[in-house]
C-alpha cells in the first residue's frame, strides 16, 4: 500500500490516480479528512494529526512507500514555516516507526537551506531531514506546476481577464519551466525506484521568460490586456490590494522573489513530456475563469451538504 499525503489536494490527487491507474492501494494524510473525496471507496483519508504520533503511526502502518507533498505556500495563524518542518520531521519519524520503507518527497526546484527565502529555506530543511530519518528516499523538485487545479497559473489568466493591464515585476526576462501536474505525477511515482538519495528536478519541455509567458496566456485568452512593466515593490503592493479585494494572498514575496532570481528552472534536462503552449490551448476556456483562492482552500474551507 502506498500513502500519499494531500490526495485531496493539488499535487496529491494526481499522485494518487496515477498510483490508482497502476493498481496501487491508496490511503491519504489530509488537513481536510472531510473534503469531497474524488476517489470514493478506493482511497481512505485520515488526518494529520502531528501532536499524536501514535495515531499517525496507526495512518502510515501497512504501507511501504509515503509520497510526501505536505508544506505551506505561506505563514498564517499559527502555521509557519518552523511549524510546518517540525510537523515534517514528526511526520517522518512517525514512517520510519509504522515501518515505511521509502519516502517520494515533493520540494521545489533550487530547495536549499542556505536560501535567504523562507519557503525555500524551509524546503531545503525538509529535505534535510530526509538525509537523517534513515529511511530511503528520493526527492523530486517541481518547477512551476500546471494543471487543472493550480492557483498561480490560474490566477495570472484571471487577472488577465479581468484587468485591462497585467503588472509586469522589473524586465520580465526572468525564466520559468512550467511542468504539466500529470507529468509530475508520473516522475514522482518513477522516482520510488531510484537508488536512495537521488534528487531529480521535474521540468517541462518549454522555457519562456515570463513577459513570454504572459503574453502567451494574454493571445489564447484573446484578451486585450496589455502587460505593464513595474517595480516588484509596486507589484507586491498590487497583488496585496488585490489579495485583500478577493481574501486571499494573491502572490508571496518568496514566490515573486523566487521567480525573479530564476529559481523555477533547471538545468536538467527535461522530463515532462507536456507542453504548456498546447496544454494552454486546451483549456483556455477554464483558465482563469474563476479565482482560485489559497486561504479558501485550506483555512476557510467548510463542507456545503
Ligand atoms: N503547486 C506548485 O506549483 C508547486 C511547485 C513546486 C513545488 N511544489 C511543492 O509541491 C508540494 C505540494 O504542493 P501542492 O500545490 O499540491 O499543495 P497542496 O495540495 O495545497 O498541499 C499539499 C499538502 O499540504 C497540506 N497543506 C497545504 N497548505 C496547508 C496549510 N496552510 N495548513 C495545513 N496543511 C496544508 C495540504 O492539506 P490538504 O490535505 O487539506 O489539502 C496537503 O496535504 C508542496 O511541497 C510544494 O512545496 C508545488
């Protein structure tokens, strides 16, 4: 049996039908035990639950390989980033004692815990901890991810939509890589059998700097929004005053400082097989058609019956 944490989820869901596809038995590790369940029967959810090891060792016993996706975009209340790598070395002592033989880690591309950037910072430690929990593992570091269910790519074609400009931060001649969610989900699950400590990047088969690929998501939306250049300072302030309009927290400073520094490419060569440019022109429809809201998601979520 495999568990993978978050099925419910972004990354999670597509790990979990891929493992479904294969046959595979799938239980889940969620915040939100209650979410609808899209995979019914065939996936059991239990709660995270880090103040209990004993019931969360109860959750991983049985299974032999944990794909771990559990992080937060950004601190609230009182989940920060500390907390979250506290609650991922909880998480996996808790698989070395239910008897877990492999751990397939989720982190992001250029993880390090030299980086000034917290999110990043805090990826880089999870990472670490893998090294010392004594199980084996493998790590596999997205890009930028694209897929039905994503927020920041949706959310660019939504302000696309609904703005008559798009703030470009500083030249716009940073990179990114984006990486289909589907492809992902198949290196993850490939990755579980890679020899012990192998880090692989997850990359798409296109690069665009992103004035490119704003002006990608600007043609198939067939939108007349035109891109403006503006100080990060300036598009920090904007993403805010548009976070507080929607309540939400549209865009991080991690995320825009991440993007400048070209931290959402790779040098590798890539592995997804799924262009962003013909993804796009397939769901051109549904990008962006609605907001898609991290703080509704995972703090204001309630059940509607
Ligand atoms: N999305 C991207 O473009 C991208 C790019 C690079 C790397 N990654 C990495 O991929 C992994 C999975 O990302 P994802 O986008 O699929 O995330 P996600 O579905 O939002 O969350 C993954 C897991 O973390 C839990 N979680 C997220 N935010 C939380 C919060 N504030 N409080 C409590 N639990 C929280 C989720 O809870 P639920 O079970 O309730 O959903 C889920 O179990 C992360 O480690 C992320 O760093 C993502």
């Amino acid at each position: 049996m495999k568990i993978v944490t978050g099925a419910f989820g972004y990354i999670g869901r597509y790990i979990t039908q891929y493992l479904l596809d294969r046959g595979e038995e799938v239980r889940t590790i969620t915040t939100h035990p209650d979410k609808p369940n899209p995979f019914g029967h065939l996936v059991k959810s239990c709660k995270y639950d880090f103040e209990n090891p004993e019931m969360l060792i109860g959750h991983l016993r049985g299974a032999d390989t944990l794909y771990n996706t559990y992080w937060i975009r950004f601190p609230r209340d009182h989940l920060t980033f500390e907390s979250a790598v506290r609650n991922t070395e909880v998480l996996f002592s808790c698989a070395s004692a239910a008897g877990i033989r492999r751990i397939v880690h989720i982190s992001v591309t250029t993880a390090s815990v030299d980086s000034p950037l917290p999110y990043y910072r805090g990826k880089g430690e999870q990472e670490a901890l893998l090294a010392k929990c004594g199980l084996d593992y493998s790590i596999v570091r997205p890009t930028l991810v694209f897929g039905k269910e994503d927020i920041l790519v949706n959310n660019i074609a939504w302000l696309i939509r609904h703005f008559p400009f798009f703030p470009l931060f500083g030249d716009g001649k940073y990179k990114i890589q984006p990486v289909d969610v589907q492809d992902l989900a198949r290196i993850a699950v490939e990755a579980s059998r890679f020899p012990t400590g192998t880090i692989t990047d997850a990359v798409g088969p296109e690069s665009f700097t992103f004035d490119q690929f704003v002006a990608l998501i600007i043609e198939a939306l067939g939108s007349r929004c035109r891109p403006v250049r503006i100080s990060p300072t300036l598009g920090i302030g904007f993403g805010k005053l548009i976070g507080l309009a929607v309540g939400d927290i549209l865009l991080t400073s991690d995320e825009l400082r991440g993007l400048m520094s070209n931290l959402l490419i790779s040098d590798q060569n890539p592995n997804g097989v799924v262009r962003f440019s013909e993804w796009l022109k397939e769901h051109r429809d549904l990008l962006g058609a609605t907001y898609s809201s991290e703080v509704r998601r995972h703090f204001r979520w309630r059940r509607v019956d």
